[in-house]
C-alpha cells in the first residue's frame, strides 16, 4: 500500500490494484445474470490509455535499476535507469502542473515532481523514482477506471437495436433505429428488442421492460400499451406507432440522467484537492519565508537551508494525511472482506454521513426472482394442492415464460411427479394448453381466459383471483377441460434479510427507509409491509426515482440508495452514496454505484454503515495526534533549534502511530462490533421523517 499526495494505490483482491482517490472509482464488476437488465460490455484496455502505458515504462524502468543499486553496482548501471524512471513517469504531471501553474494554481502533481528532483538533488534518486512510480501508476488506474464508467454508460445504448422493421405502404424495410421518426410504425418480432418508444396499434405479445421498470415479471402488451426502447419482447409479434424519436427514447434519458448526475455529484468529492491546494500554497511559502528572513538579517546560509529543510519535513502533513487514510483503506478492506466492494475511501467517509435510505424492490428487497406462494384449488373441482400444481406445471413444464417456470420450480421443490404432457401450444399474453392425462388443461391469465364467462365456478375464480392481486400477487388460473379448476399465485419472494436490514437502517438513521419501485402500486404495498416499510412510491420511471432523490437531497438530507438495475442508474448516481447488489446487478448499476454488495447479502449495507461511523470516530482521534506532534515540532524548529534527525524522528513515528491505529480497523472484531451496533444504534433526535409525496 502507497500514499502521495492524496491518491493511495492499494492492493485489492479483484484486479490486483485498485485506486483509491477523491473520485469514485468504478470496479470492473461481475457477469451480469440473465435478469439484471444489463448492457453488453464495451471495455477499454488498459494499454490503449496513454497514462498505462508511461506507467508501465516507468515501473519495468524502476524494477531493472533497483536490484542493480541494492547489489552494490557502479552508478553508471543504475542512473540512467532511474533518470528514464523520472522522465517516463513523471513528464506529464510535470507538463500538466505547468499548465496549472500558469493559470496561478500549485498543482500538486508539481509539487510531487518537486520533491522527486530534491530528492535525486541530495543523493536519494531512488526514494524520488519511487514516487514516480507510485504516482503515475495511481494516475493510470484513476483514467482507467474513468474510462470504464464512460464504457458502462455509453454501452447502455446497446440496448437498444442498430435496425428496426418499418412498416411502409408497399411492405416492410430494415432501417436504422436512430433514423425512426414520430408517427412511423415498425413491427417487433418475437424475441427482438424493441427499437424505439411507441404504443401498440396491433397484436398481442409480453414484453420484458425489467430494464425500464424493474418489474420481475413479462408486462403484457395489447393495442393501446405503451412500449420502450430497447427491451425485449415475447412470444407476440407488435406493430408499434412511434412516439419518441432515438434521443428521446427512455434508455437515452437514463444516460443522460447518468451522466448529468455524476457530474453534478463530482464537485463534493474535491474537498481534499481544495484543501491540499491551499496546504502546498501555506506550506511553500512558509518554507520560504524560513529560509529567507533570517538570511536577510544575516544568518548564514547553510543554517538557514538546514532550518527550511527542518521545517518542511516536520510541516509535511504525511502523519494528517495518515490520520485519515490508513483507517478509510482498513475499513474499505474489512468490508470487502465480508462482501461489500466500497469504491473509494470517499465513499467508505460518505457512508457515515448519510441520513436517509431508499431502496429499490426486484432484485434489492427482493430476490428478483418469481416464485410460487399460493395454490388455491377452487371448490368442486376435486383437486388437491399438489394435484392442481402438478397438471399446471405438466402443462407449463415446455414453456420458457419466467411464470411457468416458477410453476415447475415449486412442483419439483414439492416432489410432485409430472405427468406426461402433448400437443402443446402457447398464446402470447392468454397462457399455455397442453394435453395432460387426457384433459386439456390451460394455465393462463384470469382476465383473458374468464373473459365472457359467467358461470359460477368462473365468479369463484375470479373471485379467487381478486383477492390473490389484492395482496400484490400475480394471479394464474388452471382450466381442465375448459372449466376452471384452480388459481396459482405468484410473486417475487423477498429476501430472508430485509426486514432486518430495513430495522438496522431504521436505528441507524432514525427514520424509515423509502420504497422506490417501478412495480404496481399493489405489488410494492405487499413487499413494504413485509419488510416494515411505511413510506412506498411505485410505478415509477427512472427519471422519477432520481427526482425523488433530488428531492430528498433540496431538503437537507443525505441519501444512500441500493438498488440493482439500469433503472436505478439514475437515483444511484444522484444520491449522496449509490450501493448495487452485485449479483443480479446490471453492467450499469455496478458501475454506476458507489459500492457494491457482492455476496448479495442485503444487511451487510446496514454494517458498512456502521463501519464508516467507526472509523470517522478513529479519524478524529488520529488528527488530535498528528496535530499535536506536528505543532510541538514546528514550534521547536522556529522557536528553538530542532536537530535534523530529531525532526525526522518526531515526523516519523507520528505517522507511524496513527498508522498502525487506523490499522485497527482491519480486524474482524471490528466487523462484528459495527453489525452490533447496526443492530442496536439508537434513533437519532433529529431525524426528519421522509415525505410520502
């Protein structure tokens, strides 16, 4: 692990290095899974940015000179080695602070360069190649992981299709999606992405808009409904009237709300560049006065040199900015250990900051995944439970619909027996039929199937239906033979750790977090209540989940936001810290995210939380120290006659105690003592309720 000038290098156990700096670093993050919305990855290398290929230089440089030194090898072996060190890795903050310079701005990059060359001036060319070396490979990672952020965004516009099927009056042509215009009319295939946003004028058909709305389940689709871009219909071919033209489209939005938040986000993070400007500004010209008044009143040169040089190494805030660091790296790496990817030591202080918490629901509450949660026989059909699961899931077993594959799943978790199904058919956004035992069974949609049918075994299904959609269930009816027989359940189950998370939260900050939902309204009251959420908002956009953060934010709050999808892109980026869970994340969302979960164990959020209040209380304690030490040294320089190697001495072993105490923080003890008080943090005062706007 490095440090120099506010940027640490340090190991991590993803990509062997990681950039810890003032900006949000953006991980290279998991395969996305087949629900996570996610993008197609377009992904820099990391030699085709200039800044690793000069650091890379300038490392291989410092390799082949250091063994040489250390052997006892003449000079003449080693130094040129080192001067190529300085100039590969050290031309362009040397050119760039220089640039800064002329516009009155002390750089500190510059200032590193500085202090390289004093270093190699008095004999120490080593320890000067060394923070070369360490700065420009701090430098390369910082734009790598830039780059990478910019591929994750720019890459969500793959979603969307290159070409989309025109409806003209003399038949059909394949054009480019971008050239669509409003009013034109193109027609969606099976299983194709639909190119532009529109409303349906003709057909039938379930489309998967998870990336949009982050509903679990396929939406289905009839003339009159609205579609987006870029997501993926069913088994129905659609005519769809286009309404918004490419950079109008949903998807563009998000991309631009992405972009247009992080850059709006970025001058928060630049605290520590303002407050090293003005430290290397006070520090140089306190260095110079130093040496130069008691030189003008006739102290000798070399003394007033010694004095200066006394001074600089003593003002050195190596042992303030130990003070913060060594705990903030200790943290992040204690929470990567149990799961939680945290990107930045910015984010690891953040998280401690922040007051108020929205949640998303598929996928964050959530498992993101359908499951079976009630099996209702209706009366006179003399079916049992498991009997009626198993003809529907007989009849479903050869469909890919995520519906009928909860089905399937919740027979075989029973130990249900299939019995053999033929002649097989499906009707897109109806519900499959299928032979089963020599009935015709039908699994399908209450509304279509019912539809016209007054009988009164169809007044008691839809009976049944009803009261499983008012509990936020989608509702599934079993048809023998033509009559109903039975209604199946489903819902997405919520995480065994949500309801503990959403109490740990609730101590933490003081108030209950928000529930920030594209699904129904139904759907999102069932899971809020489940997970002891009193504050719900559903049905929303993308575009909405970040006003509501921004809403959030104009009153004061700080907001932390988990969610998992390209629709949470928005609301993650605009929030004070942005966490995804990383296993059914989206390429976007990961990137996007200011940390991730990566076991997907929603409460450790809660204890990471708990960890960065730790460790800002243990900042505290360190800059009492550092701050002690470094005055009592600078008052004995200037007052009295501090020795050289008393002062160095003194700098030393400050940086070396709030070191080794911000080390602490590496312990698993201190894991378990920050889930403990996740668990048991008592309610703050002055916590103002959120809206339920």
């Amino acid at each position: 692990m490095f440090l120099y000038g506010g940027r640490v290098v340090a190991p991590t156990a993803r990509e062997g290095f990681s950039v810890v700096s003032t900006h949000v670093l953006a991980l290279p993050s998991p395969t996305t899974s087949a629900g996570g919305g996610g993008a197609p990855r377009r992904r820099t290398r990391v030699l085709a940015l200039t800044e690793a290929r000069w650091a890379v230089t300038a490392l291989a440089l410092f390799l082949l000179a250091l063994p040489l030194e250390l052997s006892g090898a003449p000079a003449w072996s080693w130094g040129p080695p080192y001067a190529l060190v300085y100039a590969a890795g050290g031309w362009e903050p040397a050119l760039s602070g220089l640039r800064e310079l002329r516009g009155k701005v002390l750089d500190v990059d510059l200032l590193m360069i500085v202090a390289a060359l004093g270093a190699a001036s008095i004999g120490q060319a080593r320890d000067g190649a060394l923070l070369i070396v360490i700065f420009a490979t701090s430098g390369a990672l910082e734009a790598l992981a830039t780059a990478r952020t910019g591929d994750a965004v720019r890459g969500l516009l793959d979603l969307a299709p290159d070409t989309a099927t025109r409806v003209t009056p003399g038949g059909e042509e394949c054009v480019p999606s971008a050239d669509l215009v409003v009013g034109d009319v193109i027609h969606i295939r099976p299983g194709e992405r639909v190119g532009a946003d529109g409303r349906v004028l003709d057909g039938t058909s379930e489309v998967d808009q998870a990336t949009i709305t982050g509903e679990p389940l396929p939406a289905a689709k009839e003339p009159g409904d609205q579609v987006f871009a870029g997501t993926l219909n069913g088994t129905g071919a659609l005519r769809v009237a286009v309404e918004r033209d490419a950079s109008g489209s949903v998807i563009a939005r998000i991309v631009a709300m992405t972009e247009e938040a992080s850059r709006t986000k970025a001058p928060t993070q630049l605290f520590i560049e303002k407050v090293e400007q003005r430290y290397s500004l006070g520090m140089v010209a306190a260095t110079l006065a130093v040496f130069l008044v008691p030189l003008a009143f006739g102290g000798d040169v070399t003394d007033c040199l010694l004095r200066a040089m006394t001074f600089m190494i003593v003002a050195s805030p190596c042992a303030v900015v130990l003070a913060t660091m060594p705990p903030l790296l200790s943290a992040m790496a204690n929470a990567a250990r149990h799961g939680v990817l945290v990107k930045s030591a910015v984010v690891m202080e953040r998280l401690g900051q922040t007051d108020t918490v929205a949640l998303d629901k598929t996928g964050t509450l959530t498992e993101g995944t359908p499951r079976v949660t009630g099996v209702r026989p209706l009366p006179g059909s003399g079916l049992a439970a498991d009997r009626l699961l198993a003809l529907a899931a007989a009849a479903e077993h050869p469909s890919e619909h995520p519906l009928a594959r909860a089905v399937v799943s919740a027979a075989q978790e029973r130990g249900t027996a299939l019995p053999p199904a033929s002649d097989f058919t499906s009707a897109p956004g109806t519900g499959v039929t299928a032979t089963v035992g020599g009935h015709r069974i039908t699994v399908g949609s209450p509304a279509r199937l019912l539809r016209g049918d007054t009988s009164p075994a169809a007044a008691g299904a839809a009976e049944v239906a009803a009261d499983l959609e008012e509990t936020g269930r989608t509702a599934v009816l079993v048809l023998r033979d033509g009559l109903p027989v039975g209604v199946l359940g489903i819902a997405d189950r919520i995480r065994r750790d949500a309801a503990a998370t959403v109490a740990s939260l609730t101590r933490l900050t003081g108030g209950t977090p928000v529930l920030l939902t594209g699904d129904n309204p139904r759907a999102a009251a069932r899971l809020a209540a489940e997970a002891g959420i009193t504050d719900v908002r559903a049905g929303l956009l993308p575009q909405d989940k970040a006003a509501a953060v921004h809403e959030e934010e104009r009153a004061g709050r700080r907001v932390l936001v988990v969610g998992d999808g390209v629709n949470d892109a928005p609301a993650l980026a605009a929030a004070h810290v942005g966490i995804a869970m990383g296993r059914a994340g989206s390429d976007l969302a990961l990137e996007t995210a200011d940390a991730v979960v990566i076991r997907d164990e929603l409460v450790t959020v809660p204890t990471a939380v708990a960890l960065s209040r730790a460790t800002r209380r243990l900042v505290v304690q360190n800059l009492a120290v550092a701050g002690v030490f470094i005055s009592a040294l600078v008052v004995w320089d200037l007052v009295g006659h501090l020795p050289l190697p008393l002062g160095v001495l003194g700098h030393e072993g400050s940086t070396v105690i709030v070191g080794l105490n911000g080390l602490r923080l590496l312990r698993e003890s201190e894991w378990r003592r920050a889930a403990d008080r996740g668990r048991s943090a008592a309610p703050s005062a002055t916590r103002i309720a959120p809206s339920t706007g």
